[in-house]
C-alpha cells in the first residue's frame, strides 16, 4: 500500500516538470541529470554525473515514453469520475411536471 502511494506522488510531481519544459534530448534517462546545453548538431554525449552514454534521439524517445506513461496513470484515474456525475445530472432533469396546469395563478 505505501509503496503505491509513493509511485503516484512520483508520477505526478515528474508530470509538472515535464509539461512545463520538456527537456527530452537533454535529460539523462539514466540518472535524470540535465545538461545545460546541447546544440542541434550533438547526435551523442555522454552524461556528467553517471557517464551513461546517450544517442540523441534514443534518449529523447526513453524520455517521451516515460512521461507518456506518467499520463495514462493520471488520466486513467481522472475518467470514470467524470461519467459518474454525468449520469447523476441526467437523473434529475427527468423530474415529471403533470400539475403545472394547477398552480397557474387565477385572475
Ligand atoms: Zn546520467
């Protein structure tokens, strides 16, 4: 149970990071360190803290793939909510209205 908790803490706190500025050639997949640079004409580097060595575009895709899941998990949680309380606002508008007739007022 507490570990479950901890995993979508961690999902969540990663998914902010990444909408905001989405650093997927430049993070180390690895590790997560990010290189203050890395010019368009850089097809690989080597990371600074862990000395993994990444292919550009390998490591950009690993880190697409994890936010892309990092996504299905919120949004997975976030749906059958939303229909729930669809289907209780369409209960109420069937309200039967027989005696409108009767409480017009009389002049
Ligand atoms: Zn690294």
């Amino acid at each position: 149970m507490r570990q479950l908790e901890y995993k979508a803490e961690w999902y969540g706190r990663e998914l902010i990071k990444i909408d905001r500025y989405f650093p997927s050639s430049k993070r180390c997949s690895n590790c997560g360190q990010e290189r203050e640079k890395l010019p368009l004409n850089i097809r690989e580097w080597e990371c600074s803290e862990c000395g993994f060595h990444h292919d550009r575009d390998i490591n950009a895709a690993i880190n697409i793939l994890a936010a892309g899941l990092a996504v299905s998990v919120c949004g997975a949680t976030v749906r059958p909510e939303e229909s729930k309380s669809r289907q209780a606002g369409a209960m109420k508008q069937k309200a039967p209205n027989s005696d409108v007739r009767e409480s017009r007022p009389v002049s």
